[in-house]
C-alpha cells in the first residue's frame, strides 16, 4: 500500500500495511490512531507488559518493528487519548481474534492456504443470463453439532454437509450471513468487531477458505453478506479509537443507527479505504463470489431517510468502491439490500449509477406476501399487487429474496404468513413459490423456508429438521426441489433482464383472482396460470399461436405434493375456438399450473 493512498481515500489493500505482519523472523505491528498522545502492544509475546509504538513524523501510524511473535499469538493495542483515557483494542486490520467474550487480535498467516479451485474463478460469472439460485443460511444455526451453546460445526465441517443439501436442492449459491467477528450472537454479524477477522465461532481463516473451496469445487458459489454502514459499540473495538470519533460520526443525531451501534463517517478518506479494503480483502483472499452489502439505503440517504436528503460522501464513497471492485473482480457480484427507490442502483457508475450488478426488489417481496396474508375475499380488491412489480422491474437488475428478515421478530415464517389455518397455507405457500419461480429476477431463499419451517428463526438452535418426517412438510420440501431443478433446467426462467423474455397471458381477472404468465426462451416457452382464490375454477382458457400445444410440466395441487389432484387426472386440454387454438384449465383454488408450450410442425 501506498500510505499517500490512504490518506487521498484511494487504497483498497489497506491491509497489506496496517494489521501485524511477519517480516522475516519478527513482526511489525501497525495501527492508525492520529489524535493518540501514545499507542503501546500487550501481547503473549512480551508477557502482556506494555510496549511502545512509534509515531514517524505526525503520520498517524504507530507502529513496531522486530517483535519476537509466531503465529497464534493474542494481542492488542492500548491507546492512551488526549482527555486523559486509556483503552485497550483489538486491532482494526486484525486477521483473526478470539472466541468472544475474548477480544485480543490473533497473529495469522492470511497467505498460507492453497486453494484449488481455479477452473471454478476462471468460469465465474455474475449469472445475468444464467441461474442464480441463493440459499442464505446462518452457519451457527443451519445445523449443529450439538444444542449446546458453542455446538457450532467448523467451517471445514459443514461444507461437506452443505454441498451435499445445496446439490439435492438445486441452489447454485449459498449466501451466508455476516461471519466478521462480532461479539453479540444474538446481533448476527450485523455488529461487527473485526472486519477483517472471520469468526472464531466456526474455526480458523484457514477453515473458511476451505470450506469456500471445497464449495466451489463442488459447482457452488459462496457469496458473503457485508456490513460496511455501522459497527458495533464495544468499548475494544473502534468506537472513539485514537480518543476521538476517528471511524464514527461525532455527532449523534448521525452517528448511532437504529440499531444502536455507531454509523461510519465517509467523509474520512481514511474510513472508506479501511471499509473497502475489507471489501476486497474478502473476495481476493478468501475467494468470496460476491458480496451482499447491508442496509445500502442508509449510505444513500442519512439514516435511510429520503426526507433528510442525500449524503454525498456515502454516495461518492459507493461509486468509487464499486466501480473498483468491478475493475479488481469483473466476476464477483456487489448485490444491494436497498429498500429505498433511488434510481440507478444498478447502473454502472461510468452511467451515473451506483455499480451494483443487482438489488434486492423488496418491494416484491412486501406486496407479494401482503397479498397472500390477506383473506382471498379481499383478493380481488388487492389484485394488482401482484402486477405493479412488472410497472418498474426493468429499471433495475432485481433479486427476488424471502430472506432472513422476513422470519424473525414476531413477523411469522414464509409459509405462517399464508392466511388461514394450517392444512390451507401449504397449498397457497406452493403456488406463491411457483409465482415466484415465473417472475423475473434472481432467487434467494432463506434457510427452512424449502422445508415449511412454522417456528421463527433463533440464532440459537438449528432448523426444525425432524418436521420433515411429516407428510406434509416432506412433501412441499419435495415440491421446492422439484421448482429449483425447473429454474436450472429451463433457460426461459434465465433470461430475466430481456424485456421480450416476459409477458402477462392475462391479468385481467380480478374477481377470480387468475393471473396468466409467460417466459420465452430460445428452446422453450413456458406459460404458467394461478388461482390464488379459496374457489375451484372449472374452465378458463389462456390463446395459443396456430400449431402450439400444451405440455403440462408441474400442477402445484398433486397429491404427491399433498394436493388433492392425482397426477394422471387430466385437466387441461387444447382446443379450438372459431378456429382458434386456445388451451382450457380446470385449476384448483390456491394452486398453479405450468406448462411447456410446444411448436407442432404443420
């Protein structure tokens, strides 16, 4: 690094320089800390006894060369502030720390594991005209050794469980939640501690990199969740970390978010490189595909309110990040969880855009689920809920996601959202996924929403796995399953930004609350129909082009998805009507069907 470079706000490899690196048989040790009247090491090294670090020519570096450390070591830094105070921190570019409530900096050789997972890095792509299928998880709560409080898997663990599940159930990326060092469990990873330390919760830096090469020598992207607006209070970690508020706002009414713990301040060139030098620190040295970056609303706007206007220097900072990321690593993904209706999000920024190559629709998703948690009487009244994300789809590249946040809090899971009592959520939950599955955009699912999970996450236990053993969960995990493989097969289910790929059939029919969908593709065209009414509709009919006949691929109301229908039944036939080919359903209340329209030769 370039320590010009840092001060102008242009590093992205920060890390390289500050932290602790062996040189040699010793180490230097570097902290940034500019308002500090002294900076000293305690450590394993020197037997916890206070050693001084050197400031050279009002840099705002201290630092110390020729510490007789290994690797493995704790350590930390104590500041000592201009008011008088003395605080002891782990170190901000610390590569590994201690299982909490432990907060010293481990030494760690972030250079020393070999990956093999070339072939994956040289084929990677950002999915735009392929399938991009995500299964977000927590990986302290997917599953667990055992109920006790650390019965945790190691990251080398639980990939092999994980590539065995994410095969079966045809995803194509996990996504996992944020594994920088926090110290509350209960924040999960939101309230971040050590943004260049993976957790010590699930093993070493050296087991994460595993378990994402193994990942990807499996065919399975890994994308990290990254928190780059707020950090957590803890008094080691980097609130007022020279004194001062160095990474933090000074004042208040900007400085703590809703959550509670401190907002970034980025109109210090010093805190954005920090912050995007842990952006590519994640992709470059743990092979991460991608980086889903929290709460994007709250860089866009202050304190994620359109009302109090834009912050330019967040805004500058996302553009500058991004466009060099996209530069460092054309392949990976910068996903944005952005709730707000900013234009551009995924423009380029040589467009006038943000540069993320895609953004979670939440506005999908909240009508989507306010519609089927409403009463189907009051369908027909809400019917173009389910039509007004087609209004702006195109404006954006969007993610559709049933993520983590729509399970916890006394929200009620995906499939309890689903109105009515028990037995009437399954059919409406499989006929919502199938919705899901013909709208464009990319997929995300959170972890249990594939098995129909009725319990709330909890950070502390793993997934309600033994419902499985119940017909009617094991059979809407089956039905899941059987849209995933769909999603990869079908290229039509792919091309989602090409607005010739998508057409409403029909989306006309309030009172009955049918919707008619079609996606084309170059081999295929796939035409799907919904009744999201609680009443069986005997005849409706969608038009065919001369010569086109109807492949029945998948009725979400079989009985071997626990429906009512028998596979064999019939329900569907193609006829004419004043000489035109039209295709006529009897479709079942809360259920879809779809099709594979076929081109006969005349």
């Amino acid at each position: 690094m370039i320590l010009q470079d840092f001060y102008d706000g242009k590093a992205f490899d920060a890390y390289e320089y500050f932290g602790a690196h062996k040189e040699n048989s010793t180490f230097t040790f570097r902290t940034y800390a500019p308002a500090a009247r002294k900076v000293t090491i305690i450590g394993e090294f020197n037997g916890w006894q206070e050693q001084d670090m050197y400031q050279e020519a009002q840099s705002g570096v201290f630092s110390i060369s020729g510490v007789p450390a290994d690797y493995g070591m704790m350590y930390k830094y104590c500041i000592y502030g201009n008011d008088g105070s003395r605080q002891e921190h782990c170190d901000p570019y610390g590569f590994f720390m201690e299982l909490r409530p432990g907060a010293c900096s481990i030494t760690t050789d972030i250079k020393k594991y070999r990956f093999h997972d070339e072939e994956w890095i040289q084929s990677r792509s950002v999915n735009y005209d392929k399938p991009l299928n995500i299964y977000e998880l927590h990986l302290g709560s997917w599953k667990k050794k055992s109920e006790e409080e650390t019965g945790w898997y190691s990251y080398s663990e639980i990939a092999n469980l994980l590539i065995d599940y994410v095969r079966e159930n045809g995803y194509t990326h996990i996504e996992v939640m944020p594994i920088s060092e926090h110290p509350f469990d209960g924040s999960w990873g939101y309230q971040n501690t050590g943004f260049f330390a993976p957790t010590s919760r699930y093993g070493t830096p050296d087991e994460l990199k595993e378990m994402i090469d193994k990942l990807h020598q499996a065919g399975i992207g890994v994308i990290l969740d990254f928190v780059p607006v707020h950090f957590a209070v803890d008094g080691y970690g980097l609130k007022k970390y020279d004194g001062t508020c160095l990474y933090e706002y000074p004042s208040e009414d900007v400085g703590t978010s809703e959550w509670g713990s401190c907002n970034f301040i980025y109109s210090r060139r010093e805190v954005r490189c920090f912050i995007q030098s842990s952006a590519n620190y994640w992709i470059k040295e743990f092979h991460f595909d991608g980086l889903r970056m929290d709460a994007v609303s709250r860089l866009i706007y202050w304190q994620g309110d359109e009302s109090r206007g834009e912050n330019g220097e967040s805004i500058e900072f996302l553009k500058v990040m991004n466009k060099e990321l996209k530069r460092l690593h054309p392949t990976a993904m910068i996903i944005a969880e952005d709730s707000s209706h900013y234009e551009g999000v995924t423009k380029s920024v040589d467009m006038g855009g943000l540069g993320f190559d895609y953004k979670w629709d939440l506005g999908w998703m909240h009508d989507t689920l306010e519609y089927f948690q409403t009463g189907p009487e009051y369908r027909p009244r809400d019917y173009h809920k389910l039509t007004f994300s087609m209004m702006y789809f195109y404006n954006e590249r969007f993610i559709l996601a049933f993520s983590h946040d729509e399970g916890v809090h006394g929200k009620a899971t995906i499939l309890q959202k689903m109105n009515g009592q028990y037995d009437s959520k399954f059919p409406q939950a499989r006929a919502m996924y199938l919705y899901m599955l013909m709208h464009p955009g990319k997929k995300l699912n959170f972890m249990a929403n594939e098995i129909g999970q009725l319990r709330e996450w909890d950070e502390k236990r793993e997934q309600d796995w033994d419902i499985l053993k119940y017909p009617i969960h094991g059979a809407f995990h089956q039905y899941m399953i059987g849209l995933n493989k769909l999603y990869t097969y079908y290229s039509a289910l792919q091309d989602d930004y090409n607005i010739n790929n998508f057409r409403w059939a029909d989306c006309n029919q309030n009172d009955s609350c049918i919707y008619a969908i079609m996606r084309f593709g170059a081999k295929a065209t796939l035409l799907a129909i919904f009744n999201f009414s609680d009443k069986d509709c005997t005849s409706y009919s969608v038009p065919l082009k001369e010569g086109q006949k109807a492949k029945l691929l998948l009725n979400s109301n079989w009985e071997r998805f626990n429906g009512t229908i028998s596979q064999r039944r019939r329900m569907h036939k193609t006829e004419k009507n004043n000489g035109h080919p039209k295709l006529t359903v009897k479709i079942s209340a809360f259920s879809g069907m779809l099709f594979e329209i076929k081109q006969l030769k005349l």
